[in-house]
C-alpha cells in the first residue's frame, strides 16, 4: 500500500529541517531559510513557545524573533512548507518545556493531564495560534505552505504516571485539536495508537524500524535528532555526517515518507530561556547550519547531495513495488520498481566489516554502516559514508577596526546587596521556605532567602561552632551571615537534577543573627512526567547544626523574600539607564575577581558581515547584555568533565549515542556567545555584564567567525568542489593522492601515494578564486601504489584586509 504524503494531487516524500524563531533573530531568518532550501529541504519545522508568547496571563508578545507569521512567511516566500507543533508543551531543552510559569501558578491547576483550568488555558493558547494563522491563511487547505500541525508532544513516553487521567487528557487533546478545523492533518509525536484522527510519529536517532501501530498511517520521523544539546559541564557533541546520512536512507530504504531533522539550525537560548535545568546559552546542537547560520561542512553539503539523490528518485519511492534482495550475510538490496523505472538502496547494516558485492551482474564496494543509492538500479550515485564535500575549518578572528585598540576599557559598579545581605529586607514574608517557582514566577533567576536567629546569652550555641545546613534542589546558591559571604555551592554535571546539601561553619553572635541566602536558578525543568512539579531553588530543611545534631530547624522561621537584584531591576543593561548613571559607573581602578559586579565597556562593531562572538574567557558565571539586549547566561568557568571524552578515535560505524565522539573535554563548556548583527550598531556598542562568581574582565574580546581553511578527503572518480565562500583560496597547503594519513588541519603523505605534485596543480586551477572543481582521476594526479584511492587537500582562504 502507498503510504507516501499527497500535497496538491502528488505522491510526496519530504525532507524538512527545524528551525526554532526565538532561537535566532528575525533578520537571521531569510538566509537561514534560504540555506536550508540550498540544502534540499523541502519544509521547516518549527515549535510554538506558549511562555515567549504569553509571558503573563493574557498579555501576548509576537514583536521580533516571537514574530511567528512573519517566520512562517519568511518560509513561504522560499516556497517551502511548514509544520507547526504548537504542542503548546514543546520540552525543546526550553525553560520549562514552553510552560509560562504563571501557568503552574494558578489556583487548581495540574499541568499535562485531565484538569478543567489547565486545558482551558492550554486551549485558549491553542486556539489563538490557530486563528492567527487561519487569518493570514497559511494552512495548505487555505493555499498557504503549513502542512501538518501538532497537539502535544511525546506525551506517551511519560503518560503512563498520569494514569486514567493521562488517557483522558491525550483524547481531549486529539477532540479540541480537530475541533478547530484546520484542514490539514495533526500529529502527536511519541504517541502509540494515538486517537483518531491524530497521526503517529516517531522521534530519535534511528527510525528505520518504526511501524505506526495504524497500517495506514504514513511512516513519519518527526525528530532525527543531528547531534546533541549541551549542558554545563558538557562535553562538545558530534554526530557523524556519514551516521546521519546512513539514518536518513535507511529510512527511505524501509518506507519512510518524511523526516525531520532536529535541529537543522539551533542557534542560541538568548536571555533566560534554556531549560534542563543547568542547559547552555549555545543551541548549536552540531546541526547542519551552525549556531550562527554558516554552513557546518562536511555535514550540509554530504546531507544536500543525499537529498537531492532522494528527490530524484522520489516517483520509485512513493509509486514503487517494494521488493527485497540479500546479496550476502551482510548486504540487503531493496529495489522500488515502477514501470518507468527502478531504483535501489545497497545496506551494509554490519558495524565493522566492508563488504564486496555483485548486485545485478555489477560488483559493488559498500562499507561498514553504510547506503549506496543507486537511482536506476546500476550506477551508484551516492553512498552514505563516503563524503565528498568539502570540510570547512572555523576559525575565530579578533575585531579588527581602524582606531580600535585591541584590549577594552573597562567601568564598573557594586551590585547592591547590602540591604538584603546585611538588613534582611524583602518583599513577602512567610513562614515558610517557599519554592522558588512559586515565588519569583520565573521574572528572575535570582530569589533572596533572609532570616534572623535570637541567640540568648544562655543558648549553647553562642559558644560553639555551629553549621548552617542548607538542602538546595541543585541549581546555585550563594551564602551570606550577618552580611559577610560565607561561600557557594552548585551542582556538578550529571547532578543537576539532584538537590545537593550546602555546609558552612558560622559563628552567632548574642542577639540578632541573619542568615541570607541567594538562590539562583539556571532554567527550569522541561522533560519527564509530572516535570513540573520539580522543585527549584531552596528547600526544607534549612538548620542549625552543633556538635553533630541538630538544634534547631530553620524551616518553619519568618522568612523573608526578595525577587531579583537590584542591577537587574534598575537595568543597569539598558543603554538609556546606563548612560543616566553614567556618574556611577567608575573607570580605575577595575576590580577583578570580585563577585556582584557589574562591567560595561564600549567598542565598535566588526567590519564585513561575518558573525560575531564575544570570548568571555576569564570571567566566572553571569548574564551579558549587548546594547540592552540579553545574549543570555554565560558561565565560562564551568569546565567540561575530562572523563566524558574517550581515547580512541571517534568511528561512524554503530549506533550513535550522544556521549559518543564529544570532544573539548577538559576545557570551558562554553567560551564564544553570539552577538547577532541585528543587535550591533554602526557607531559606539555597549556590553554590560553583571559577573556573579568574580572574574577578570580583561581578556574579553569580540571575534568574526569565518572559514579559515577547506579540506577534501575522498574517493577517486569524484567531482569536488572547494570553496571559500566569498573569499579567494589564497595557498594549496598540502595536496595528495593515494592512501594519505590524518584529517583535516593535520593530513601526512603515505608511502603509496602518487609521484604526481598534486599541490603544484591544484595552486595552479584554484589560488586567487573562490572556488574551484574538479574530478578526481588518474589521468590528472597519477598513479599511486595501492587499491583504494584518495585524494587529501586542504586549502587556506584568504585573510580579509581593512
């Protein structure tokens, strides 16, 4: 039976990519979609965020990169479709899972499950999207380029807590979604045998095996997840384009109709808005266009070549007789036969043996873990793990501008604590310790904790040395006693979701004693059942400790709470602010490791348009503004775990799992952070930090990303291309044929490589243009002394001249 998608009266399969809006900037969104197109993707795929939306109950935010029409018809005008999972719960690594907190707030309400107040909420959310989308007529049904829609999200991998409810609550889901007439299909992720009419869809690295539980539901792979996101602590993450690309044709091969990767652009969690908690600012997730929108080769190019092999054969896949062929204990062939024509997929499923074939009277190489495509049943066109595209090296350039100076000038300004670490004074007082969800609402990371303790002059106390013990749900806490820090305490990574105790020795004073603690949350929560129920911040018990016991329980005091700090609240970030205050801000000396402080500094925007960073390398943990807008938390002093990495060398064949191939374990998780150019002016640019651990500001630089130099590494009789882009290949650094030795940045000669000076040729055809191509033959590099043959270059681009 035909399971393929019929858009328009056509037999279709599809080849979409994620782009998430609020994860870049609405001036980003032309080229990125334009790349993705480039790339051959049919469609973009994107999420709904309910707390980017409706930040507060009833008050609604779609300016900027919330501008969710002018995203969808940023895609329309590439002449793409869209998916829409409006969920409205997305998990996405985002600050809890899209949830507005206010949500969790509300008098009555249970999230995720059969709850009158929150399906209420959760539809009126719903209903808006639709209706603003019906309005400017995007869905297919009114001639617009939205495909399919989606309700939830993968609500069946934590149903089963929910119990009886759950069940009701998922066929509420399917009824309100069907209720609002769309006329395009929906669809819930992760959910088996979902209700009718919702369609079932599959999400992970591999998603070959997959069968929808209703014979006639399309095959659809709604996440092929491109690489991994990143925590503090983390180590880089790589998916292999040559694994990635084997999951996309193993798909195709096994009947699959469309696929989605997640993510085909990340970008970055600007503001407060990662999840986890303990999630990076970088979303970059290794996709095939990088966290600031370049191409991220070999990966783009190898998965274009793929799709464009895959539309070529797309009437064999969606018309075809599907029969099967096994050429060996290792290789299976699978031919689409029409009357027209065939078309085969040759799969090598084994994880370490290469395997020689005949297939139709012709002799076929397929590697370990490997497709070959062969769009007319005879010449293989493409195969999944020999790439020949083109890997390009980032590199990251420090700003050059005439009349800049390389180091910054500096201010500073004492973040105010004095009121609540030394006076105790709040907003509410209960008694009680409060979760830090309940009462800060999510308008901050930071929520302040103040108590006293009467000492008496006969209480034991007074004369021993008493530990504060403080439980913490494993985000960060920073101590004070009577005004005097005490120390911090965070989670280590892999624990934070753990609550973690804090310790520290005090010594009370007869009277009045305050105890204020600064909880700082690093996102909230967003995946697993009843996930937001977890708690954040503080938590009971919170004592006094002497001589081993416990002497008092704190957990039941006056407690006093402020929300935020006063920096934040007076947006000492903000440009018109920061210039009223300008008195304030002091040039000398500039204090360095010190901790609640604010930095600004000034400087000019790097010519070009290549995409900009900030290295923030020497400082501690905080938030950064740039010109008023937040680029996010950074926390450079968060070192990647050294045991996350392993010795050997990271191989594409088997499985992938995301703790396979990291890398820069050992080194700061995260370093660069994106300064969108829209966020940039022609004149004078101002950065604000607010330095939360202490750090030295004196090393921060703004940097270009931009491809320092391009290698090709590939099989004989391929035409290849290398490119620097906009720039001219300056020098030809190394050039063989044969069997040469290393990888990109670090190739060697081997002793059965060809007499011929590749270098000498290719500086010939391709120094002093932007590109230049090629076929790879004997003919043109000689005749080297071993079977498989390759040819290894690796090309400079030019430096840009101001």
């Amino acid at each position: 039976m035909d399971m393929s998608i019929i858009i328009d009266g056509n037999h279709r399969i599809i080849l979409s990519g994620s782009i998430h809006y609020p994860r870049s900037t609405a001036q980003m969104w032309p080229d990125l979609i334009r790349k993705a197109k480039e790339g051959g993707l049919d469609a973009v795929e994107t999420y709904v965020f309910w707390n980017a939306h409706e930040p507060a109950r009833r008050q609604y935010d779609f300016s900027g990169n919330h501008d969710i029409i002018r995203f969808l018809k940023t895609i329309q005008d590439q002449s793409l479709y869209a998916i829409l999972r409006i969920g409205p719960y997305t998990c996405a690594e985002w600050n809890y899972g899209g949830f507005p907190v206010w949500l969790h707030n509300m008098p009555g309400v249970s999230l995720r499950t059969k709850n009158d107040v929150f399906m209420n909420e959760m539809k009126n959310f719903t209903t808006l999207i639709v209706d603003m989308v019906k309005k400017e007529k995007l869905f297919a049904s009114q001639g617009g380029n939205i495909i399919l829609a989606q309700i939830e999200n993968e609500y069946g991998n934590v149903m089963d807590p929910y119990g009886d409810d759950g069940k009701s609550y998922i066929n509420w889901c399917a009824q309100m979604a069907d209720s609002l007439d769309i006329g395009v299909p929906w669809i819930m992720c992760q959910q088996t045998a979902a209700p009718k009419p919702m369609l079932e869809t599959f999400n992970g690295w591999y998603c070959d095996e997959y069968k929808p539980k209703d014979p006639n539901t399309p095959k659809m792979w709604t996440e092929n997840w491109t690489g991994w996101f990143k925590s503090w602590g983390g180590a880089d993450p790589l998916r292999t384009p040559e694994d990635l690309a084997y999951s996309v044709a193993r798909f195709f091969q096994k009947g699959g109709t469309l696929q989605n990767y997640y993510m085909y652009h990340g970008g970055t969690n600007f503001g407060r808005t990662s999840g986890g908690p303990y999630i990076t600012t970088t979303y970059d997730y290794n996709a095939p266009l990088d966290e600031y929108g370049n191409l991220n080769q070999p990966k783009w190019g190898h998965l274009k070549q793929l799709h464009d092999i895959l539309h070529s054969i797309e009437y064999s896949l969606t018309n075809g007789d599907v029969t099967n062929e096994k050429l060996s204990n290792l290789v299976m062939a699978t031919i689409y036969q029409t009357k027209e024509k065939s078309s085969c997929f040759l799969s090598n499923t084994n994880t370490k043996i290469d395997a020689n074939v005949n297939f139709g009277g012709i002799n076929y190489f397929v590697p370990a873990w490997s497709i070959s495509i062969l769009p007319d049943c005879r010449e293989e066109a493409y195969n999944t793990a020999k790439v020949s595209t083109q890997t390009s090296l980032m590199i990251k350039k420090l700003n050059k501008v005439e009349g800049e100076t390389s180091s910054l000038k500096w201010t500073w300004r004492p973040e105010l604590i004095e009121s609540a670490s030394v006076q105790g004074r709040g907003d509410v007082s209960l008694n009680k310790i409060v979760d830090q969800k309940d009462m800060a609402n999510d308008a901050s990371d930071y929520l302040w904790y103040m108590t006293s303790i009467d000492v008496a002059k006969d209480d034991p106390m007074l004369n021993g040395t008493v530990t504060l013990r403080v439980n913490d749900t494993g985000h960060v806490l920073h101590a004070f006693f009577n005004g005097e820090y005490i120390g911090s305490q965070w989670s280590k990574y892999g624990n934070n979701n753990v609550t973690y105790v804090f310790e520290r020795n005090i010594n009370l004073s007869l009277g009045k004693n305050l105890i204020s603690l600064l909880s700082v949350t690093v996102g909230f929560k967003n995946y697993g059942p009843m996930f937001d129920l977890i708690g954040a911040g503080i938590t009971s018990p919170i004592e006094l400790v002497l001589n081993k016991n416990i002497v008092k329980d704190l957990s039941s005091n006056k407690w006093t709470y402020k929300v935020g700090l006063n920096g934040i609240s007076n947006k000492f970030f903000d440009i018109d602010c920061a210039s009223k205050s300008s008195s304030k801000w002091v040039s000398d000396p500039i204090p360095i490791y010190r901790n609640f402080t604010w930095y600004k500094t000034t400087f000019k925007a790097p010519l070009e348009n290549k995409p900009v960073v900030v290295d923030l390398l020497g400082l501690g943990k905080g938030m950064a503004w740039m010109n008023g807008h937040s680029l996010g938390r950074y926390w450079p002093s968060y070192i990647a775990d050294k045991q996350l990495c392993k010795t050997e060398t990271c191989d594409y064949r088997g499985r992938y799992s995301n703790s396979k191939c990291v890398s820069k374990c050992g080194e700061p998780t995260q370093r660069w952070y994106h300064v969108p150019r829209s966020f940039l002016k022609d004149g004078e640019n101002t950065l604000v930090l607010f330095e939360e651990f202490g750090g030295n500001p004196s090393g921060v630089q703004f940097q270009t990303v931009e491809i320092g130099s391009v290698c090709i590494n590939t099989h004989e009789g391929k035409e290849v291309e290398l490119s620097c882009q906009d720039r001219p290949i300056s020098k030809i650094k190394f050039a063989s044929f044969g069997s040469p030795q290393g990888v990109c940045g670090s190739f060697d000669k081997s002793e059965n490589d060809s007499e011929v000076d590749a270098l000498s040729i290719l500086e010939k055809e391709c120094v002093g243009k932007e590109s230049c191509s090629f076929k790879i033959t004997e003919d043109k590099f000689g005749t080297p002394s071993c079977e498989v043959k390759k040819l290894a270059v690796e090309a400079v681009c030019e430096e840009f001249t101001f």
